[in-house]
C-alpha cells in the first residue's frame, strides 16, 4: 500500500515525529487543543506540499513564497498535490454570491441565452457583473447607498463647532475650510437654525466658483456640495479614500434597494428574457431545492446537456446540505461552515486523481444530519482516488476515519506526540484523552435546573421563521437546535437582541483592536507585568511595551513584518532586526525570576499561573485551564486566535457577573471532547450566578447536558423556521419527528 511518508517532524510543538499515513484512505487527527494537530496537518504536511508546488512556479513568485517559511520537518516521501480546505470564509465582495462561487450561475445563463425569449444575446449579457447586462442605476449590486445625513450631521452644532461629522470636514481640515470660507454662511449658526436656501447650498449645490469667498481659491478650487463632494471623493469604486475611510462610511452610509431593478441588479432587457415566466433573477432567488424542480420541469429533450449539469451540481449542493441556500445570496453573508461546504461542493464537480484533501473541522456549524452528508462528500472524494486528511474532534467524523492519529497527551510543551496511531475501533482501548472519550458511556441530563421566569420572543417572522413565539427560562441553561439553516442563529442572534437589547452575544468575531493586543492587554494585566519587571530592575515601565520606547524601530513593535502578494492574502514574517520578540535588544537584557520580557510572554497561561503565584492577578489564569486554553501564550496577538478561541476568551469576562443573557454560538468548537466538559462546567457556573444562559449547538455531548431544549425545525430554510419541541432534554428522546432527538437517541446507545 502506497504511503506518505514524513520523517522527523519538528515544527511548533511536534517532538521530533515519523509517521505514515496511508494514501487513497481517510485520516483523521485528533488531540486536545494545542497538542500539535495544526502543526502536523496544515504546518507541516500541507506546507511541505504547498511549497514543493511553488517550486514550480517562476522565479519572482517564489522569491516571495520562500520567505513563507519551509516547515521543521527532515523529509516527507510521496507528497500529492494539496487541496487545502479551511473553514476561512469565502472572501470576495458583494458581486460574489453562491451562484458565481459555485459557477451554477454560468450554467443558468447558458441555459437563458439558449431558450428564454425573447432572445437578448450571448450568455454573458445576463451577468450583473458585465456592463450590458448590469442594471445601470445600481451598477449591478442590486442596492444603492445614500448618505443619511442625520447621522453625517449634528445638527445642534455650527460649521465651527464640527456639524459636519466626517473626518478632513471637521474643523481645521482641508475640505471643512471650502465651507467655512465660501462666504455663504455665518460660520457659528447652528445647522438647525440654517434657512432652506443656506441647507441647499450646504448639502446639495453644484460645482461653482463661490462669489464672495473670504480666501484665495486659486484657479482650479471650485465650491461643491457636501453631498455630491462625498459621493464623488468617497463613493466612487475602488477610490482609495474609501478604503481608507471604510468604518467612518459604514457609519453615514445607508443602503437601500435598489429602486429599478428591485434588487435584481440587471436592467430591464436582460429581465424580460423569460423561461416558463421567470426571469433569471427571479430563479436565483429559488432556494436551490425548489430552483432544481424548475429545471427538472423545462423539458429536456433540445438542451440535454446544459440541464443535465445544472441539475447535477444543484444536486451536489443539497446532499451537502445547502438546499435552502438560494443562488443570489452574498458570500460574504455565509457562515464558515457553509463558505467551507461550497469550497467542498466545487471539488466533487472534478474529476482530478491524487490529490491530497485537507479538512479543517469540517463539524463546524453542523447538526448530525448535516453530518451525514458530509460524512458521504468526503467519502466521494476518497473514492475518486483521492487521500484525505481531517483534523477533527466531532465523533461522528472521527468514525469516518479508515485511520486515526491521535496526538498529545496534553498541549503545548506537553503535547507533540503520537498518542496512538491505528484504526478507529482500537482507538477506544488507549490511555489518551481521545480514547477515554469514546470508551466512557454516555449520559443524559436527568436533573434539569426548574423553570420559573421566562423571557418572550414573539411573532419572529424574519428570514424563514414562520412568526414564531417562545419562552425561553431565565438563570437555567437553554441549547438550541436544529438542522443548519433551520433558523436558530435568525431566531436567538438577530431577533432576540431585537426584542430583548439587554442581551450579550458571545460570539466569534474579531476582538477589537486585536493586531495590536495580545492575551495579557486583553486580561489587563500587562501594565502589572511591566511594573514588576520595572521595579526590579529600577528602570523606566515604558521599556517593557513593544508599542512604546521599548519597541523594535524596524516592525514598530509587531514582531512581524507584511508581505504584500498581489492576488493573494497578505504573508507575515517574523521581523528580521528583533527576530520577532518586538523588542528592542537592550530591552531584553532586563529579567524578572529569571526571565527576561519575551520569556515571559511566551509562557503558557498555565505556566503563568505558577510563575506569578505570589501576585494577585495569578487566579485570572484559571479560568483558561477551565476553557481548554491553557496552551495559549502571555504575548499571542488576538488576530491570530481562531474563532472559537475568541468566543471562549470573551466569555473569561463575562464570569463574576450575575444576571445577565448570554447567548453563545457553538462555544465547543475547536473543542477536544474533554475540554467539551469543562465548557459545560463553566456554563454551569454562570448560571449558579444567576445568569441566563442560551447556547446554540450542534455537539451531542452539550445538547445532552441541557436543563432545556428549544428545537427549530423540522429542515432547513422554508422548510424550518418552526418550534418544533421545546421542553427538558429527556423528554426531547421521545419526540418523533425531530432530527436532533433521533440523532440524540443513537447518541445514547
Ligand atoms: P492543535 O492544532 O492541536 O490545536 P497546534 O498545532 O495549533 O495545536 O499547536 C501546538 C502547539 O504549538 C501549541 O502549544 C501552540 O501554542 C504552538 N504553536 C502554534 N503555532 C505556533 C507558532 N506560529 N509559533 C509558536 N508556537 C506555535
Ligand atoms: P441556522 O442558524 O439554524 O443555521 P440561520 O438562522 O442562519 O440558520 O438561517 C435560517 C434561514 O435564513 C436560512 O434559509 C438562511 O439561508 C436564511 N438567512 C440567514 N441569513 C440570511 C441573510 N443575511 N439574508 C438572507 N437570508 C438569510
Ligand atoms: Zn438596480
Ligand atoms: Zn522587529
């Protein structure tokens, strides 16, 4: 049998590691958080393979892939061509929906131009993106933005006292002058006491010299409107002011419709090319289910083979689960789970041989029945004589695997070897965490917590909730469940807030300012840290911040400095002058116990604990043994934190506070099954302090834990939308018809 074989395997945490991994089979690797998964899969194998192909590619483009790192490892045989699907979301931009991204789109024009009437040209016309077929009020994007000028102007205030609340119109900057020194208006008037000529004048005018300026305009400066000067300096695509003004326009901005197309972003020719008495448009806003019983019901017999194909790869995306999907929607809306089963569905259409598949926890955003049908995609792929590699923690897809890797036996320095390597059946019988997992049976929450408050939603009708109304108990724990795309994140993330503001979400966004912070500004204890190593060593506290005098000149600090790639995402290299501590040299002379400033950063949240037992921010470091982030690092920049990391980093500062309502969405992802339970503890502990607490989730082994359920159903997009039991999980085992009580019942054995 054919082998990939690695040998030595060093990077990050792995100790000194040869392994094989057998080929046309599927792997999966397992381990706690931090024991070296990422590091064997994607930092290793997939790098090894990804830099082996680029020395393939010409000189300049690998002069500036070298720099992207050549992983520790000795050799590794019998490589493949990597395919490397992550969960990064489908980048791109408003003019990117699922339709182009899965190239259904190009299909469904082909068939238009072949048989819609009347006929209108080629299939390309029928793009938004091509300017004869583009809707020319809204230039293809289907809405229009306008300024909202209640929140561009404070109107309580003078053109002296800053009315116009944009940056370069405030007082003292360059176009704010154009204004003040037109000659048109008493400079400390209030906008609200303006006369309508003098608002028109303000907002709307047109190009012209003004007639009495109280400055020198020049030849070339003439007066413009501040509504029309924003939309030509800022609005226009690809203006470099907008994106350097991106969050300031976000702020004025409101967008809207777009009033002739209605959205449909194409002009009036191209929409009157019908089939059957649709216009594209109105096809690629068809869920992709019921778009796929509109082709099957076009009679087939002139136009087999375009039909054919669009009826195979709308079917691709309902076995993976997207079937409520509609074509028109906008990447950029979808979540990581569907952005990464798109990538999927894109590969099942190939039909190339000997490629190396690489998932990253494919489970994420995934009820059990989802995870069917990813379960039978990846097989599809391994049966077209492809190698797959699945870093995963989620049971149901470990069981997928013909072999199993498990590394550890903890994180971090504590991790980095093989715990065991076999089959899944054996996997049960090894000491590692992963094994005890699967060999302890199962339990069911019995002793669910009483329901006495509850807080209401009512008549929730957005997206494809079917106006529903729920109770949901206040200071117990709630899990809420259901297929993907059934409703739940609509229900408790966006209508919830609505109607009850007082709620937190926890999610799993960026933490704000998060190039710059790392772990320990985030708990606010680095001022404490530098004040130690200040004292004792009688020198000035500002040493010790990489972001003031102490910080290396060359990477201000960052310890990284950027590559820019055109066409592809930004590459950071450590910075070369302080070897990527941040710090200038002389700095690093200073130590504190032995240590100097960047040792310290790089100790784990859990050496941290013994290291500054003596000092009273000490205990803030439990809390990330409790979370499973105990491999994290003092100094580890928050952007570099994966999703569910950020989430469970958020909710440290949540604990010691009581009464509150917390929702979380998917909290165990990323998570080894072990940690799983301490999650569970600690949710548990928020609501001893009386906090409310709502968790959507997919993972049995939380659901099972529930004091309530509340399950959205029975499927997804129109076919959800619905309560379908709401109640302590035991009773949920009885009920019929839902698909998270059947999985929840094999799942009890
Ligand atoms: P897993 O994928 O199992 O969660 P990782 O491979 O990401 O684990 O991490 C293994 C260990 O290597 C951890 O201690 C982690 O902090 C460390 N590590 C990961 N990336 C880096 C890096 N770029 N530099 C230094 N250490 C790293
Ligand atoms: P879940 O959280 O259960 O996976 P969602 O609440 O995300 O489901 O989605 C429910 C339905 O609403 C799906 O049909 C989904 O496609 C649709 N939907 C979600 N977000 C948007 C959006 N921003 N615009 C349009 N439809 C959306
Ligand atoms: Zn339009
Ligand atoms: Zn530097």
């Amino acid at each position: 049998m054919k082998k990939i074989k690695i040998y030595g395997a060093r990077q990050n945490n792995l100790k000194n590691l040869s392994l094989e991994i057998p080929k046309n089979k599927i792997t999966v690797f397992t381990g706690v958080s931090g024991s070296g998964k990422s590091s064997l899969v994607f930092e290793t194998i997939g790098a090894e393979a990804q830099r082996q192909i680029n020395e393939t590619q010409n000189s300049f483009v690998r002069n500036r892939l070298s720099r992207f790192g050549v992983p520790d490892v000795d050799k590794i045989d019998h490589l493949n061509v990597p395919v490397i699907i992550n969960q990064k979301r489908l980048g791109g931009n408003a003019r990117s929906t699922v339709g182009t991204a899965t190239d259904i789109y190009a299909s469904l024009r082909l068939l238009f131009a072949r048989i819609g009437k009347p006929f209108v040209g080629y299939s390309n016309v029928f793009s938004f993106n091509n300017p004869q077929g583009m809707c020319t009020t809204c230039n293809g994007l289907g809405y229009v933005s306008s300024v909202d000028t209640n929140r561009l102007f404070d109107k309580s205030k003078s053109l002296n006292e800053g009315a116009i609340q944009f940056p370069t119109f405030q007082p003292g900057g360059y176009r704010w002058l154009r204004y003040v020194n037109s000659g048109y208006f008493d400079n400390d008037k209030k906008l609200e006491d303006f006369t309508e000529e003098e608002w028109k004048l303000l907002l709307h005018s047109e190009e012209h010299k003004p007639k009495s300026p109280t400055m020198d305009w020049g030849k070339t400066m003439k007066y413009l409107g501040v509504l029309p000067r924003i939309k030509r300096d800022f609005l226009k695509k690809n203006s470099k002011e907008e994106k350097l003004r991106k969050k300031e326009l976000q702020r004025i901005i409101s967008t809207d419709i777009c009033p002739d197309c209605k959205g449909k972003r194409l002009n009036d020719k191209v929409l009157s090319c019908k089939i059957k008495g649709k216009d594209i448009a109105d096809c690629t806003s068809l869920s992709i289910d019921e778009l796929l019983s509109f082709i099957q019901s076009i009679s087939s017999e002139t136009y087999e083979t375009i039909i054919t194909e669009l009826t195979k790869k709308l079917q691709n995306l309902i076995t993976i689960g997207l079937q409520y999907l509609t074509l028109d929607r906008v990447t950029t809306t979808l979540s990581g789970g569907e952005s990464q089963r798109i990538k999927m569905v894109k590969h099942l259409g190939n039909s190339l041989e000997d490629l190396l598949y690489i998932f990253d926890e494919p489970s994420i955003g995934l009820h059990p029945k989802d995870l069917d049908n990813i379960s039978k995609i990846i097989r599809q792929i391994k049966a077209k004589g492809n190698t797959v590699l699945i870093v995963e923690h989620d049971p149901d897809l470990i069981k997928l695997a013909d072999h199993v890797v498990d590394l550890g036996p903890l994180s971090g320095v504590n991790g980095g070897e093989i715990v065991y390597e076999g089959d899944f059946q054996d996997l049960k019988k090894s000491k590692g965490k992963t094994g005890q997992y699967f060999s302890l049976p199962r339990q069911i929450n019995k002793n669910p917590r009483a329901v006495n408050k509850t807080i209401k939603i009512t008549n929730a009708n957005l997206h494809n909730l079917k106006n529903v109304s729920v109770e949901i108990p206040t200071n117990i724990l709630t899990v809420v469940t259901g297929v993907a795309g059934s409703g739940k994140s609509t229900l408790i993330s966006k209508v919830l807030p609505k109607q009850h503001p007082e709620t937190k979400i926890i999610d799993q966004s960026q933490i704000r300012g998060s190039s710059k912070s790392n772990l320990l500004t985030y708990l606010g204890v680095s001022d404490k840290i530098r004040r130690l190593f200040a004292k004792t060593n009688h020198v000035s506290i500002k040493l010790f911040s990489s972001n003031s005098v102490g910080g290396c000149e060359n990477c201000k600090g960052l310890g990284v400095e950027k590559i820019d790639l055109a066409f592809m995402d930004d590459i950071e290299t450590p910075c070369e002058v302080c070897n990527g501590t941040g710090f200038k040299p002389e700095v690093l002379k200073y130590t504190y116990q032995g240590k100097n400033i960047t040792e310290v950063l790089g100790l784990t949240t859990l050496e941290a604990k013994s290291f500054f037992e003596n000092e009273d921010f000490a205990d803030q470091f439990n809390l990330f043994i409790d979370l499973g982030l105990d491999y994290l690092t003092l100094g580890q920049r928050l952007n570099g934190f994966s999703g569910g990391e950020r989430q469970r980093l958020k909710l440290t500062k949540e604990l010691g506070y009581e009464n509150n309502l917390i929702v979380l969405d998917e909290p165990s992802t990323g998570l080894h099954p072990s940690d799983t339970k301490k999650l569970m503890a600690l949710l548990y502990r928020l609501v001893n302090q009386k906090n409310t607490i709502i968790v959507i989730e997919h993972n049995l082994d939380v659901i099972s834990q529930a004091d309530w359920i509340i399950d959205i159903g029975e499927g997804a997009g129109k076919h959800g939308g619905k309560v379908i039991f709401e109640g302590p999980v035991e009773k949920l085992l009885d009920h019929e018809k839902s698909a998270t009580a059947e999985y929840l019942r094999e799942y009890m054995g």
